[in-house]
C-alpha cells in the first residue's frame, strides 16, 4: 500500500546561507537553527524548476508549486531577490522509523541536542499505518552532514497525483509504501 510520495528535486547551483551571514547557528556546533530565515541577498542561479534544492538544504518552490500545494502544515516564505519563488518550509511532521531503517547518527551537540551527520534516509521507513493526508510533510529527523541537512518531504496520494498531472519541472515522486523494510 502507498502512504506517501517523497518528493525530491534537483540541485539549483544557490546557497541561502552565507559564512559569517546573520543567521541563527548553534555556538557550539554551527548547525542552523532556524530555517525559516532567508538571507535577502539570495540568489537563486537556476530558475528552471518548479522545485529544488539549494547546496545548503533549502527547498525552493516556484508560484506554480505554491499554488498547487498550499494548505496546513506548510508555509512559502517569499525570497525577495527572486520574485516568483519560495523558500518552502513544511511543519507537518511524520515520524521515521530509524530504528527499523537502521540510520547512523554521527557527532551529537550537547547544545542543541542534533547530529552533524545523520545517514540512512532510503528506503524511506515511516511509523505509519496508513496514507498520509492530501498535504505536504516532513520527516522528523533531518539527514545529510552539517547544514546540508533537510528533511524528507514527503506528500499525500491525493496531491501526489495532482502534481503528477501538472508535470512540474524538476519535481520527482517516488512512492513510499507501508511494508518498506531494510
């Protein structure tokens, strides 16, 4: 059975974070701590997709995803160098069974409490016991090293389906099932 889509997207060749830039990092181990903020000198030097991803783990949305995804759980913070597109952040959590998925958590902070490497996101592994609803989510645990990191998005059958019909440039569905196992 599907519960879910996870959604994926190509890299767009930008980074949103900036050395020395003004954003919230952990003092002891660098890790952003808040992805809600957006640097207003960004820019984003790849525009083609609907969808992507920045070097540093931004999910960048253009109007035309917006549109077709809005609703709870996720918010389209505008980015004001790119008229048109969003730095899309997604509050609605899913839990992922990393006990089952076997991920590795390397290097823990005393301070914030996260991991700078989390590996072991595919397949993906959800403490779920049926579809999601007909929204955007996120997993509960972010993976990659240091401020690569990110959440899995992952999204309903239903809107799946939808944005399946609209052939978005660079968005990328593969299934997510109930009985995947490592």
């Amino acid at each position: 059975m599907i519960v879910a889509f996870r959604l994926s997207a190509p890299d767009n060749d930008s980074y949103m974070l900036r050395q020395g830039g003004p954003q919230s990092v952990c003092s002891t181990c660098g890790l952003v701590v808040d992805r809600s903020w957006i640097d207003p000198a960004f820019e984003l030097r790849d525009s083609r997709f609907d969808a992507s991803y920045t070097y540093d783990g931004y999910l960048i949305v253009s109007d035309r995803f917006r549109l077709l995804t809005d609703g709870p759980g996720a918010r389209f913070i505008p980015l004001p160098s790119s008229p048109g597109f969003y730095s899309l952040v997604v509050d609605d959590r899913v839990q992922f069974d990393a006990v089952r998925r076997k991920t590795v958590f390397e290097q823990p902070c005393g301070e914030c409490g996260r991991f700078f490497t989390v590996v072991g996101a595919t397949p993906v592994v959800l403490k779920v016991h049926g579809p999601l609803g007909n929204q955007l989510y996120r997993t509960d645990i972010e993976f990659g090293t240091g401020n690569e990191q990110h959440p899995l998005i992952l999204v309903g059958p239903d809107l799946a389906a939808r944005l399946q019909e609209e052939s978005l440039a660079g968005v990328d569905l593969q299934p997510v099932t109930g009985d995947d196992a490592p």
